[in-house]
C-alpha cells in the first residue's frame, strides 16, 4: 500500500478517528473499483465502527469473496457477526481465520468472547489463554478469561486474573466491577463493595456496577442500601427490568408489599413473560391477604413455566390458607412431581393432609421433608405437633420439638409450644426461666406462645390480651375490610321480621367436653324465636351423643373440608345473625371464618376462656365473676353479662348407675381422697407443692389424678418423694366413658382445683356427681371460672382468695368430717334447683344476650357491653 495511494490515505484517517473523512474516499475508490478489497474490506471495519453491523457484514463478505483466505477480513467479519448477535457464524469466522493463522491474536480474542457469549466456557477459557500465551498483557482478555474463570466456579482465580488486569489498566470498570463479584462469591463482602465503589468513582453511572452493589448489600441484609442503588437505577433508566424486579425483592423483605407490589408490576410491564416476576408477585399479594390474586399470579408464572416447582409450592400454601385443602394437596402434588426432592413441598402437603384429618400420611410426608433436611425447622415443629395433638405420640414430638428448638429458639410460638407440652409431662425442670422468657416476649410484642397455652401460665388478664391480638394478626389471614356501605347492609339483615337464627360453629360436635356442657342448650332453644344451626368443622364419631346433636339444631352443616370463604357463603345464605364461636383458639378453629365476617354479630364463647384479641369478633359472653366491670379493658369485645354464671351446664348428663368401688379403681379404702381431673398441662410447679403440704398435714390421705403420659406419672411420683410425699399416695385414673367417670368421682372427697387455669368441665364433673370442689379465685378468666361455678351452685364458702387460706380450708375439710358431710348434702340439695345446673334458665338468658345483641345492631350501634337482667 503506496503511501501516496488513496486507500493508504482513508485508512490514516480511519486509524485517526476521522471516520468521516476515511469514508468519502472509501466511497469513492469503491466507485471506480466497486471489487476493490482493501476498501470493501475497510469500509466494512468503519461501519462495525459505527454500530451498523448488517452493513459491516455485507461489505467484509464481499471482500471475502475475492480474498476468501483473508486472516485478518475473516477475523473482521466474525467481529461484525458478533456484535450482529449472529454468535454461530462468527465462531465459523474466527476458526477459519485461526485455521490459517493459529497464533493470530485478535481471532483468538473474538473466538472466546463467541464461546463465552455461548457460554462454552472452558472452551472459552482455553482460547482466551492462548491469546494470553501470545500477549500477556492483553487487558481485555485477561478480564474475559477471568469472567470465564468465575462461571466455572473457580472465583479464587479469576480474581487473580482481575487483578492482573487492573494492574496494567487500573480505571478498567468492568474488571473493577467482576472483581467485586468475585469478591463476595468468596465472602470477602467488605473488599467486594470497596471494589464496586472504585468501579463507581470512575463510572458513577455505572448501571451494572450499581446493580451488582444492590445484589450483595441486599445479600447482607443492608436493605436500605441496596434499595438506594436499584431506586436509583429505576429512577435513571425506567426500562432496567432486573433493577425493577429486585427492587421489588428489597421492598418485600422491608414489608413494603404495597410498594414490592408497584416494583413487580414495572418489571412485568417491561417483561411480560418474566417468571420469576410474577412468582414473587404472588408472595408479595399473599402477604397482602390478597390470595386469590395471588393464585392468579402463580398460574401467570405457571403458564410460561409449567415445571416451576417453586411456584406449586407457594401456590399450595396459599390455597391452604384459603382452606382449600384439596385444591392445596394437588399443588403439592405437582411440585413434587417435577423436583421430589423439594422439601417444602413435602412439608407443606405434611400441613394440608394433617387438615384433612389423613395424620399417618402427614407424618410421613414430614418423615420426607426430614429426609432431605433433617435441620428443617418448621418440618420439626410441624411432626411433633402432629405426633402430640393427633397421634398422642408424646415422647417423639418432644424429641422433635426439642431439636427445632436447638436450632431455632426464636421460631415461631415454638418457645411456647415446648413449655406446653414439657407440661403435659410434668417436666419442670426449667419452668420459671421459661416462662418468664414467654412472658417478656408477649409483652414485647414477639410471637412465643399460643393464647391457649398461654391461659394455664399466665395470671395477668393485659399479657393474656397482649398474646391473644398477637395470635388474631397471624391466625386469620382474610382481614376484615368490608366498606362501610357493606357493614350497614349485613347489620340491615338483623331488621327481618322473622326469627333469630343463631348458628354455633365448632369442631367437637361429638363426645368432647364442649358437647357435654352444651348438648342441652340446643335444644331447649325457644322454637318460636330462635332457629339454630350448626356449623361442624370437625368429623362424627358416630356417637350417641353425635345422634343427639345432630337431632337438636334446624340445620347442620359440615364445613371441613370447605374453604373459609365457601364456610362463609354457606353462613350468609342461611342469613345467620348471631354466629357463636365455640373454638376460639382451641383445638381446631376457623378463624379466618369470623374474619370475613358472615354474620352481623359474632360472638366468642365457652371454648377459649379469654379475649381473641381481634375486631371481628363484637362480643364474648361472660359474668360478673369471670370478669369484673374494671377488667373490660382487656378484652377486644364487647362483654355481655349472663346472670349467676357464664357457663352452660346440660342437666341430662347421665351418670353410670352403678358406682364403682374405691379397691377397683386402685383407691385405699379408708383414706381421704383428694383428687384433680384437669388436664396435665394446667398443672404448675407451685400448685403441686402447695397439693403436696396438704397431704403431708392430712394422714391417711392420696390424691388422685387422671392419668397422663408415663413422663407425667413418673415425673410426679419424683417431685412428690422430693416434697417428702411418698409416690404410692399419687393415684392415676385410667380413661373411661363419660357416665362412668361421673360415676367413679363420688369415691372422690374434695376435688383441690389448681391455678392460672381452674377446673372447668371438670368442675361442672365434680358439682354433678355431688363432689364438692375447693377452688382459689384467680386473676384471669379462666383462673375464676370455679368460682363462678361453686356460686351458681349455692357453694360460695367453697371459694377461697389467698394460697393460704385455700390449704387451711382443704386440710379443715379432711378432719372436720361433719363440715364436708354438710356440704355434700347443701350440694346434693341444690343440684337440681340451683342455677348451675338449670339448662332451661340459662337458655333464657342466653337468648335475652342474644336479642339485644341483634336490637344494638339493628340500630346501627357498634357492639357495647350489658347486662342481661
């Protein structure tokens, strides 16, 4: 090439920058010699130059086509076919070049900048170190050969590889910026920010540095930090979709789900099919109680990615929360089908078939949860719950719930779980630490402990309310928030002319306490002004006193297996003004029933002796005892006021006409027999030692106790022996069916009550074999319940208020014999004529709540406490 020649002159201007300039002669030497290589070939480098790379690619082809052999246009045309993102050719260009030249240098570069586009990597690697061999100091693929590096997971050297870039060209953002990567990938976070942040200082507007600086603050938990730097991307380049997207992720890990919510929509406006998008936007709607949305949002995912087994995961759950357990299971289903091995999939069908009432396949479901992860803490929690409350397998749901604990002290109501069941078992060995530590975390705010647990450790009526909105905000997931138009239209509903309908939903329509107590008031209801229905969200036992109940209501209806939202339709269509709530937050609630609010009036009584802490319910039922006038404070709800007492006792309840004797059921003949029928876990440490005084001042005496698991007997023939009681006097009753048991508790001289938590059923037992109780008034609730009991029975002297004067009084009644034979009779006199016991009074009275119930809210007024006369 002359140095005179025009060609030699566009290429000084070309290699000077003077694009232009070097263009018009090109032009005009390909005018008068349209096959003129050198300037096809250059003008077609110009136009890569330029970004217009059909052109490029056209030119350079053309030279090709009378240089075919040409090195340095073939290298030229895979770098025009590249930037094109026509990746396969361009390899093709660079082999042929490189066939020719081996060692040409440029073509080696091109070469692996294809395969790492292609994400051949060791190929890649291996063409980058071959420039190298010829250049070491090539910047550009020393950094590639470092980026190589790193996606075969070798960060350790391609940090060197970064280095010994940045060391020959120390403003190079990009090696500034991998190096960051790098640097995190090995955990040396401070390094790797200080990296990002010399990236930035050269190139502040460095959007891929920015992002990466986002990714590892958010991977450290400095959220705010990491949402400055996606904010701040979003804000300058609206159509970043990964900025928006993890931007969203930041907002939802701050509890910004309005926000996260905004974040996602961007990201999906830009990329509609972004899959991971509308996953996370699904999460992000479930925590805004938005669920059925957020179904939508996983079939949207699911849609474009049918095997995604994230999404049938998530998906699952919520349809679980929506109480679709069916729906739920087929969820599951299909995630484990696409990844057996997903955990949280077998945990959560664990979940859902344990609602379905399927307990040994839940548990084997949890078995494979544990499999895979045996560290997983809510698959732990989750067994061992199944095993104590379902299975009655003591020991190994405390083996479960001991190891979630050793991993997670602080997950969720786990604290308190463990306390409650150690109780079940007597197990004291830590009990005030540990109920001091649920105690302060209640009162800050923390989730440690179920209300219902809570209730037999706790003596303080704030903390129990504290504990109960505590629970309500997790417990019901479909928050109350009908318009105000709505509300006024459902209180309307009590305005119609004909008869309250009542409906009482439980899950222990069967053999079970609540039924015992509550049988007769069913049907003594007064046909003429009440209908009554039932809402069954248990199963039959097929029982007679199923058969019973069955007969007793207007209408009964089983809502198990139904959704919250189908339980509520079914409510509203039988147009239910007053929906009695007999679970509360005992044994298998509905709470997110009472959330969607299907009735005008919703009233909580009997079966959680204690405020739900929650706006949806307007009323609990109560009296004067159970709640004296200055502790309304405490409760969420309106109290309503029954005269004499608040609970219902059925005066049908049958006793076993033949009564046992004392050498059957393990009883000394001549001794006095104290005993307690409460449930083991209501039983504390000091209530014991106070029981075990009493029987060390009283000769001749045991006590008697239902029986429990072999812990609980063996734990409290220890602590008896260490009291200086011999075990031998600790008596322990076997099961039996309901009128026997009432039946063997006339061998029983004085039934010693316990606090926080009072004998409850047990004492309407008691009272209706003849067996008198002594109780202490408590400072709660369910602390005073006995003594709302022994006053309705006439038995008021039977109440005492301080530790002390409750022993004097036990041990003043085991040596005083005529003073308990007067009681006995007082109590055998009252029975059928005292208001404890009178099913048809309290059906009365209860009826009087219920109508001025429905007159407050037929005038429109928010719920307010009374008293029925």
């Amino acid at each position: 090439m002359a140095p005179e020649s025009p060609i030699y002159q566009a290429l000084r201007f070309h290699q000077q920058g003077q694009l232009a300039q070097a263009e018009k002669i090109y032009l005009q030497i390909l005018g008068a010699d349209p096959a003129n290589f050198d300037a096809q070939h250059l003008l077609g480098t110009l136009r890569s130059q330029q970004g217009r790379n059909s052109e490029a690619i056209e030119w350079i082809g053309a030279a090709l086509k009378t240089r075919p052999r040409d090195f340095g246009a073939l290298s030229n045309h895979g770098l025009a076919l590249m930037a094109a993102g026509r990746l396969e050719e361009a390899l093709t260009g660079f082999d042929k070049a490189l066939a020719i030249w081996p060692d040409f240098i440029v073509a080696l570069y091109g070469r692996g900048t294809v395969l790492l586009e292609l994400k051949c990597f060791p190929e890649a690697l291996t063409s980058f170190q071959k420039a190298l061999a010829l250049q070491p100091n090539h910047t550009e693929a020393l950094h590639n050969s470092g980026v190589a590096l790193a996606e075969l997971n070798q960060p350790d050297q391609a940090l060197i590889r970064y280095d010994q870039a940045l060391k020959i060209r120390p403003d190079f953002v990009p090696a500034l910026r991998n190096r960051g990567n790098a640097l995190w990938r090995l955990k040396r976070v401070d390094e790797a920010l200080a990296s990002f942040d010399a990236a930035l200082k050269l190139a502040p507007d460095d959007a891929a540095t920015l992002y990466n600086q986002g990714v590892v603050l958010a991977d450290q938990m400095r959220l705010k930090e990491a949402l400055d730097c996606f904010t701040e991307i979003a804000t300058a380049k609206p159509d970043h979709v990964e900025a928006q997207f993890s931007r969203g992720n930041v907002l939802r890990e701050l509890k910004s789900f309005d926000a996260a919510l905004a974040a996602y929509d961007s990201a999906l406006r830009l990329r509609p099919d972004f899959t991971a998008a509308w996953s996370n936007r699904a999460v992000t709607l479930w925590h805004l109680s938005r669920c059925e949305e957020a179904v939508e949002s996983y079939d949207r995912a699911l849609a474009l990615e049918p095997d995604l087994a994230i999404a049938w995961t998530g998906r699952g759950q919520i349809l679980g929360d929506m109480g679709r357990p069916a729906d739920a299971l087929a969820s599951y289903g299909k995630a484990l089908a696409i990844e057996p091995g997903d955990k949280l999939a077998w945990n959560g069908r664990g979940v859902i078939l344990r609602v379905l009432g399927r307990f040994e396949e839940a548990v084997a479901s949890l078995d494979k949860a544990l499999l895979l992860d045996n560290n997983l803490v809510e698959a732990l929690v989750n067994r061992g719950t199944i095993l104590w409350s379902d299975l009655g397998r003591y020991q190994q749901a405390l083996t479960d719930l001991e190891h979630a604990f050793a991993l997670d002290p602080g997950f969720a109501w786990l604290k308190g779980d463990l306390l409650h069941l150690r109780m079940f078992g007597a197990d004291w060995h830590h009990f005030n630490e540990e109920l001091a530590a649920l105690v302060a975390g209640v009162r800050a705010g923390d989730r440690v402990v179920r209300p219902f647990a809570f209730q037999a450790l706790s003596g303080s009526p704030a903390d129990l309310q504290t504990c109960s909105r505590i629970f309500a905000e997790f417990s019901a997931p479909f928050p109350l928030l009908q318009p105000k138009a709505a509300l006024a239209a459902e209180n309307a509903r009590c305005g119609h002319p004909g008869k309250i309908r009542v409906g009482y939903l439980s899950a222990e329509f069967r053999e079970q306490a609540t039924a015992y107590l509550t049988a007769g008031l069913y049907e003594l209801h007064d046909r003429n002004k009440f209908e009554v229905f039932a809402f069954d969200n248990g199963a039959s036992d097929h029982s007679p006193m199923r058969r019973r109940l069955e007969a007793a209501f207007d209408g009964f209806f089983t809502i198990r297996n139904l959704s919250d939202p189908e339980a509520a339709e079914i409510i509203r269509r039988e147009r239910i003004d007053i929906l009695v709530n007999l679970n509360g937050y005992f044994g298998a609630p509905r709470t997110g029933i009472f959330a969607i609010k299907p009735a005008p009036v919703q009233v909580n009584y009997l079966g959680f002796p204690a405020t739900m802490g929650a706006a949806f319910m307007d009323y609990i039922l109560a009296d004067h005892t159970v709640i004296p006038e200055e502790e309304q404070c405490y409760y969420t709800e309106a109290v309503a006021y029954l005269p004499d007492t608040y609970q219902i006792n059925d005066s049908k309840r049958p006793i076993a006409s033949e009564i046992p004797t004392r050498h059957a059921n393990g009883l000394p003949e001549n001794a006095f027999v104290y005993c307690n029928f409460n449930q083991s876990y209501k039983l504390t440490p000091d209530v014991f030692e106070t029981w075990m005084r009493i029987l060390r001042r009283t000769p001749r005496s045991v006590l008697w106790l239902l029986d429990g698991v072999p812990d609980y007997r063996e734990n409290l023939t220890k602590a008896a022996e260490q009291h200086g009681v011999s075990g031998e006097r600790l008596i322990f009753a076997k099961p039996v069916p309901a009128d026997r048991h009432l039946a063997r508790l006339k061998l029983g001289d004085l039934f010693l009550d316990g606090l926080p938590y009072n004998a409850h059923t047990t004492a309407s037992d008691a009272l209706w074999a003849g067996l008198p109780l002594l109780t202490r008034r408590g400072t709660t609730f369910p602390g005073r319940v006995a003594a709302s009991l022994l006053k309705a029975a006439g038995l008021p002297e039977l109440i005492t208020e301080t530790p002390e004067e409750f022993e004097r009084m036990a041990l003043e009644l085991a040596s005083d014999t005529a003073m308990l034979a007067a009681i006995k009779e007082k109590l055998a006199r009252n029975r059928l004529t005292c208001p404890l016991f009178d099913t048809g009074q309290f059906c009365r009275h209860m009826e009087a709540a219920f109508a001025k119930m429905r007159e407050i809210a037929q005038r429109g007024d928010k719920p307010h406490g009374f008293s029925v006369a």
